[in-house]
C-alpha cells in the first residue's frame, strides 16, 4: 500500500499544501484539547457527574453545535480536507463511521475516567503517549507503514517511559485504575486514527464535519444507556459554573476541534498525526500542576520525559520516511 499521507496522483505542490494545512488543524486541535482534561476535572470538584455522562453531553452538545453551524454557513463551516475524493464503498463507509463512533467514545470516556482515578497530568500523558505507540503499531500491522530502526527503538522507549511512570511511583501519585484507563483511552484514539487514515489515504474519505457529526451520533446512542445508570443530570451547588464548562468543552474542545483534527489526520501519516497531538499532553500537564495543584514525582517527570522523548524519536522516524528522494 502506498505511504503518501494524500493520494499520490496528487502533484507534489498540492500534497505539501495538504500536509501543511493538516498539520495546522492538527496543531489547533491538540491545544484546544489540552485543555479538555482541566475544564473536566473542575466539573467533577463541582457536581457529581461522572466520566460516561460527561462524554455523553460532549457529544450531544457538539452534535447540536456542528448541526446549528452547518444549517447557518454551510459554504464555510467545513475546512476541506485534502484527501476526500469518489464516495467511498457502502461497507467501508459504514465501517468508518461505526468503528469511528466506537473508538471515539472509547477514547473519551476512558480518558475522562483515567482524570477522575489518577488526574489530569497523569491521565493525559499516559492516553496521549501511548496513542502513538499503539498507532505505529496498527499502521505497521494494518497499513503496511514503515516506521523504521528508529521507530521501534521509539516504542521501545515510550514502552520504558510508561513502565517507569506506572512501577516507579512511591508517593501514591500514579493510580493503576487510571493507568488502565488510560492505556484503553489510546486503543480508541489509534483505532478511530487509523481507519481515518485508511480511508483518506485511498480517496474515500469522508468530509471532517459529516465523519465528525456521525461519529458524535453513534458515540451518544452508545453511551445513553450507561450514562443514564451513572445519573444525567448533576447534583451540585455550582450549576452556572458546571453549565459553562460544559458549553465550553462542547463548543471549543468538541465542535471545532474535531472537524479540525480529522481534517488533518486525512492528510499526514497517522503516527506524524498522533506526534503532533502530543501538544495536549503537555499543555494539560502544566496546566494540572499550576491551576490544580496536583503534584509531579521524580518518576512521574522521568517516566514523563522518556515517553515523549520516545514519541519525538516516531517523528524522526517519521520525517525521514516521507522524506522525498533526491531529483
């Protein structure tokens, strides 16, 4: 299978183009995501909503947005994306948008409970470094990518990082729970990341806002059951506080967000795609430490280091791979 993050019938002017508007939207999104974790941890000190219902009026409150935008403008509410050419086949379509859904509420309602068990510094560097681990893995096993001597010596190391974040924690900093939470929230981002990426790179892929809308749709309708048994609506004695945080999330993190970050994940090679993303996980890092006074170990900042180190070691990786040969 081709590498090309766009199609490769593409000139080479329009496929630089296309990678450097992707890594745009992507950039954009992973900084509005950054603070995703922080508006998240504020809501639990201030209701009793829990991670499921969270994600669940996530989703319908940016399902509810996207659809608003597109009625008002819908000549400019989407940013094209490069990669979207012929309609794709029925049952690969349906697959995108199911397995899309899925991943995605897998992404976020673990990673909302990983914030909940071990917190916002610890939750986001875990689901955040270990989503581009297991997405060089996917694209190795699943879309014949390349990823290298230093790729594997990349994942190794990220391998190392976690494994002295989790063992080396003394100070009860690092909650298993979360860890695994965490870890199951990467499986949903590198899932709904590589069939993005398989779909975009072979001409069928969908447009960011109708992938991202339908994707919120299926992510609801999963999610209602289990966020009605956690309880829908919150008890708490800071409700405009609670209602603005979640306009925000649904509004910033989510309806502009994620049109934005499937944008750019139709044009660049996924593990490029999660390296950028790794913008959320320090952001929401210095958040935690400066706004919610959670506290950083020896071993959480080596583990820490290591792991993005590692992940950076991809986007070498990554970089000499696409490289293009010499005229």
């Amino acid at each position: 299978m081709p590498s090309n993050a766009v199609k490769t019938s593409a000139p080479p002017l329009e496929r630089h183009r296309a990678v450097r508007r992707g890594l745009v939207y992507l950039a954009v999104a992973g900084t509005t995501w950054g603070t995703t974790g922080a508006a998240v941890d504020v809501i639990y000190r201030s209701s009793d909503l829990g991670p499921v219902a969270v994600s669940f009026w996530r989703y319908v409150s940016g399902l509810a947005l996207l659809v608003a935008a597109l009625a008002l403008r819908p000549a400019r509410t989407a940013p094209a994306s490069p990669a979207v050419g012929t309609p794709a086949p029925a049952r690969r379509r349906v697959l995108l948008l199911l397995g899309t859904g899925v991943g995605l509420a897998v992404f976020q309602t673990a990673y909302f409970g990983a914030v909940q068990e071990t917190g916002l510094a610890v939750g986001t560097i875990v689901t955040l470094g270990a989503g581009p681990v297991f997405t060089a893995v996917g694209g190795r096993l699943f879309l014949a990518e390349r990823i290298g001597r230093t790729g594997v010596v990349a994942v190794c190391g990220a391998l190392g990082g976690l494994a002295v974040l989790v063992l080396g924690d003394r100070q009860g900093v690092v909650d298993p729970l979360g860890v695994a939470y965490a870890l199951l929230s990467a499986a949903g981002y590198a899932v709904a990341t590589l069939l993005a990426r398989w779909t975009g790179r072979h001409g069928g892929g969908e447009n960011p806002y109708t992938l991202t809308m339908w994707s919120f749709g299926i992510g609801a309708v999963l999610l209602l059951p289990f966020a009605w048994a956690e309880g829908l609506l919150p008890h708490t004695g800071h409700p405009g506080r609670v209602l603005l945080l979640m306009l925000y999330i649904a509004a910033v993190t989510t309806a502009l967000a994620y049109p934005l970050y499937f944008a750019g994940v139709a044009a660049v090679r996924a593990t490029t795609a999660a390296v950028v993303m790794l913008i959320e996980p320090v952001s929401a890092a210095v958040l935690a430490v400066t706004l919610l006074d959670e506290r950083l170990t020896a071993s959480t900042v080596a583990g820490t280091l290591l792991l993005l180190s590692a992940v950076a070691g991809l986007a070498l990786a990554e970089s000499r791979l696409a490289r293009p040969a010499p005229a």
